[in-house]
C-alpha cells in the first residue's frame, strides 16, 4: 500500500524549530513534500504575491522527502506547490505549523499558518494547523508530538467534512488533553511604538493588548490557557448564514 503523500508548510521559514519537528513527525507517516517561505512571514494572512515573480529553490531530497523554499507568502507556497510540484498526485493530506505562537480566536485572522490551512481546505484536501503558545524561536514543542500524531492519523483515517478544516492550539507546556472548540470572542486593542532613527526621523513598531471577552470554557483561547489542546473546526465559507433572510428583506 501507499503511504499517504503529506505537504507541510508554515508562515515561520523553511528553517523555523516548529515546522522541522513536525516534518519529523509526518515522515513517521508518510511521505513528505514541504514547500515553506523562505523568510519569515508572520501576520500575512491570505496574501499572495503578484508584482515580482515566485520561485521555488529545492533544499533537500531523500527518500520519502523532498523540501523546497519559495520567496513569497505561506499562501504562495501552497498555489506553487499544488501548481508546480504536485504534476501527478495531489496531497492526501495539508498539514501548517507548528507555528510559533497561537492562532486560536481573533489570531486566526491574520496568520499566515491558518491562511495556508485555508487554501488547502478550498483545494478539497483535509487540511490542519498546528500551533503553540509559544513564540520564542527556541521553543520546546515535544510534549505536542502524540497529540499531533493523533489528530493527524485520525484525520488521514476518517477524513473532515467537506470544506471543513482543523484548527488546534497547544499549551505552552503541560497537557491536560483534548477539547473540541469554538474561537473565543476576543480583539486586539493596538497601539504603535514611536521611535527615532539616527536621521530623527519616526518609525513605528506594532504592539497591542489582547482582550478576550468570552468566558465559556470552550472557547478556544481560554481552553488552552487551560492547559487542554484546543481543536477548532472552521470553514472557508465566511457567509452569514443566519441572517441572509433578514437582509433580503432590508435589501431585495
């Protein structure tokens, strides 16, 4: 039988600590083609690039293995390898991460881990994004390594619904075990960091306070500051569903 064919890719670099363990951890499942950005790429959300041209610079090649980088965003990575690399057989499986820091709750939004998830759900491939509350570059994430191996083999086993994909934040350390969530209400209220450069000149660095305004233990956030690895179904579909018959009265 074949072993399952499983792309990883990630929003930290080709080199980052999160995603070399897990290409580690697929590899004990199956065959393995990563292509993953070139330089760190955080924060980029959906973004693709389309003023200056891609290109994909193969790393490494062994059996079961082959790693690319590409120059653009974790988005760009996914269109170049389903365009480029993969020429006879689609992935059986999309794997992000393991990222350096959370995406659960407003985090979602704008991390390019989840955007690449995303991209692989709309291909129809089960997709998943892996991700630790921690994001020092450094971090520890082998007391995640069972659990990732556990989603992902039940997910290779049983498969997701149809443009549904996979969510899941881990604590910082020590596991409780699983919960099966929804994105904690929360906001980011931010603020910019003005400094001076050697010209006088200002420059601005991000920062901000998260809030969370959801108290049900399971939200997302809250379950993994709980010490639970939190699982979040989502969907690529972003319709309102519930309130469509309301604005057609309002609109139509």
């Amino acid at each position: 039988m074949k072993r399952p064919l499983i792309f990883i890719t990630n929003d930290d670099s080709y080199w980052a600590k999160g995603i070399q363990l897990l290409i580690k951890l697929m590899s004990n499942i199956g065959d393995v083609v990563v292509v993953a950005p070139l330089t760190q790429q955080s924060g980029k959300s959906h973004a693709i690039t389309t003023i200056r041209p891609l290109r994909l610079k193969k790393m490494e090649e062994r059996e079961g293995f082959i790693g690319y980088t590409c120059n653009g965003t974790p988005v760009d990575s996914v269109k170049m390898a389903f365009s480029v690399v993969f020429k006879d057989r689609k992935p059986d499986l999309v794997v992000a991460g393991i990222n350096h820091g959370s995406n659960a709750s407003i985090n979602t939004i704008y991390s390019g881990t989840m955007a690449a998830v995303f991209e692989g759900c709309a291909e129809g491939i089960p997709s998943i994004g892996f991700s630790v509350d921690n994001h020092d570059v450094e971090a520890d994430f082998s007391h995640c390594s069972s659990f990732i191996e556990k989603i992902t083999n039940d997910v290779l086993e049983k498969g997701l619904d149809k443009n549904i994909c996979l969510n899941v934040n881990f604590p910082e350390d020590e596991i409780k075990g699983i919960k099966v969530c929804h994105q904690a209400k929360a906001y980011w209220n931010e603020s910019f960091l003005e400094r001076k450069d050697p010209m006088g000149f200002s420059y601005y660095w991000l920062t901000g306070q998260y809030n969370c305004l959801d108290e049900n233990n399971r939200a997302d956030h809250l379950a993994m500051k709980d010490r639970y690895c939190a699982i979040t179904p989502m969907q690529v579909d972003l319709t309102a569903y519930k309130v469509i018959e309301d604005y057609k009265i309002r609109f139509e």
